[in-house]
C-alpha cells in the first residue's frame, strides 16, 4: 500500500463532504449563508476529480501484473465487485428505506423499473442517477472497470480500446457530441490516472523533476480552484486541469514515498482506509445533523455549526468502516482467496 495515495483517498473524501456542508448552509431551509464566501464550490468537483485520477492509478497499478493474462480476469471481476457494490447496496438501500419513512431525507423518487435497475446495478439503464449524491460517480467508475477488464483478457485488444475510448471522449468534448456517460470527459481523468501509474511503473525519477512536478500542481490546483470559485461553476476545461494534475499529483507522492519514504499521518491514513465509507455515507449524516442543529441550535457562530456538520459526515465513514466495510472486505478476500 501507497501511504501517500491513502491520504489523497482521505483528502478527496474531506472535500467531498466540505463541499455537501457548504450546500446544507446554502440552503434556506437551513442556514441559508454562504459560509465560506463561495471557496468551497470547487470542492465537491476537485474531490470527486481527484477519486477518478486516483481509481486510475489504483486500479492500474494493482492489476499491472494481470494486463494480458485472461486467467485472472475473474479474479479481478470479483474484487472490483467485493469492493465496490456491497458497500453501495447497504447504504443505497439503506437512504431508499429512511426516505420511504422520512421524505424529507430523500427527495428522488423511484420513477420506473430502470431507474431501480440502474440504482443496483450501477448501469445507466435510466441515466446515470440514484438515490445518493455521490451515485453518478460510480456509474463512470463500473465503466472504467469493464474498459480496463478488456486490457486484462487482451493486451491488444485492451489497448485498442482503451486508446478508442480517449480518442472518442476527447473528439465529444472537441465536437460538442455526447453518448452517454461513455464520451464522456470524465472518463479521460481515468485515463490520465492510469497513464501516470504507467509512468511509476517505469522506476524512480530523478528528486528534481518530483519538486517541480509537485509545485505545478500546486499552482495549477490554486489556479484552477480561483477561476472556479470566480465563475462560480466548474467548466469541462477547469474539472480536466483539476483531474489531470490531480493524477500527476497522485504519482508524485507515490514518487516521493519511494524515494524518500512516506510520512506516519495517523488521522489521514484512518479517513483514507474509510474513505469509500466516508464517501457513500456522509450526505445522510450532514442531512440528520444539519436538521438537529436547524432544530436545536448551539447558539454559536455558524462556522462552529459548519465544523459539526464536517465532523458528521467524516466520523460517520469512519464508525461505519471498522464495523461493516472492512469486515466485508475481510471475508470476500477470505473467500477469493478459497
């Protein structure tokens, strides 16, 4: 394990939820305040960017030995599963079950068979929704498994495709078409996480290049997150910079780990390990916390309020993660292993 990559996990799960706080503040039957003058809508965008780089290099540099080797397809058929939908299921079903008791919580509706199909299986069979805030994501994360599964059974044929897919994705940005989810320009922060775990995996760099590589990315991230905040939304261009250097970003700690070796961050290594539970479970508990301030206020000033509901939505990933993620992901491996 990367530490460094542990704590970006932790880091984009942190501006994630920063980011659905921002929104409960905003909201008017909440506060109704903008508590941090509008610098944290780029948040929930640069977090979610930074996930895509991060699966891509991930999921590249696990499975690097399996690229081409058939037999182990299934093998990574099933931990791309074990990892991905048990988790989802219980906190999917779980929101589904709360809003049927409590709209308030839930405000979609099941509209039709594939919407609920869709919200299973991860298949945008009615459009790339559900009843999570963070639900569309996974949708481009079950694409990019099954286009990397290709490069598992084929080298060649995984290759092609996966050179078709950018090609593709970056003409429907270029040309203004779009087909689905799949020419999506998300998908090329994937790949751009993927092409810098190729580039780890050619060896150690020289210090030099590390330094300078990791202050551009500093600077374009700063950039970037004030002409967002600027504009007051994230255009196609902005959420490309934030994903593409967030990818270089992902290698040059992965970079720096190895060549000077990685820091003891105890809290970040612990939101990082919970991040995927921080990530599906936040939104119900900044929900349930904002409207128990909403109905019994601290009388404090708001950025203490803001600070619970943050404080929420991390400590829910993380009471979640040791008592129903992790023992999840204990006995599919145990069973994997079988």
């Amino acid at each position: 394990m990367i530490r460094g990559v542990q704590y970006l996990r932790g880091i984009a799960a942190l501006l994630v939820v920063m980011f659905h706080a921002d929104g409960a503040f905003r909201a008017e039957k909440y506060w109704h305040v903008d508590i941090a003058d509008g610098w944290l809508l780029p948040a929930g965008g640069a977090g979610v960017y930074l996930f895509f780089a991060l699966s891509g290099f991930v999921i590249a540099n696990a499975h690097w030995d399996d690229v081409g080797a058939r037999h182990r397809l299934p093998r990574y058929i099933y931990r791309r599963f074990t990892r991905l939908y048990p988790m989802y299921w219980i906190v999917s079903l779980t929101v589904l079950a709360v809003g049927l008791v409590v709209p308030s919580f839930y405000e979609e509706r099941v509209a039709s068979p594939l919407y609920l199909a869709g919200l299973l299986t991860l298949i945008p069979l009615d459009g790339p929704r559900g009843n999570l805030a963070v639900t569309w994501t996974l949708f481009y994360e079950v694409l990019f498994y099954f286009i990397f599964a290709l490069l598992i059974a084929s080298r060649l044929i995984g290759i092609t495709a996966l050179a078709a897919w950018g090609l593709l994705c970056a003409a429907s940005l270029a040309l203004d078409f779009q087909l689905g989810i799949l020419t999506s320009h998300f998908n090329l922060i994937f790949l751009a996480g993927l092409a810098m775990a190729f580039v780890y995996r050619q060896g150690p760099v020289h210090r030099v290049i590390l330094i300078v590589a990791l202050v551009v990315c500093l600077a374009a991230f700063a950039i970037t997150w004030v002409l967002a905040r600027q504009a007051g939304v994230i255009t196609p261009a902005q959420s490309l910079s934030l994903g593409f250097f967030g990818a270089v970003f992902v290698w040059v700690l992965a970079e720096i780990e190895r060549s000077w070796g990685g820091l003891n961050l105890r809290l970040l290594g612990l939101m990082g390990d919970a991040s995927y539970s921080i990530y599906l479970a936040h939104y119900l508990a900044i929900s349930a916390c904002a409207k128990l301030l909403n109905r019994f206020p601290t009388g404090l000033d708001p950025a203490f309020d803001f600070l619970l509901v943050v404080a929420s939505g991390v400590a829910s990933g993380i009471l979640v993660f040791p008592f129903i993620e992790r023992p999840i992901l204990r006995y599919a491996r145990g069973r994997g292993s079988k």
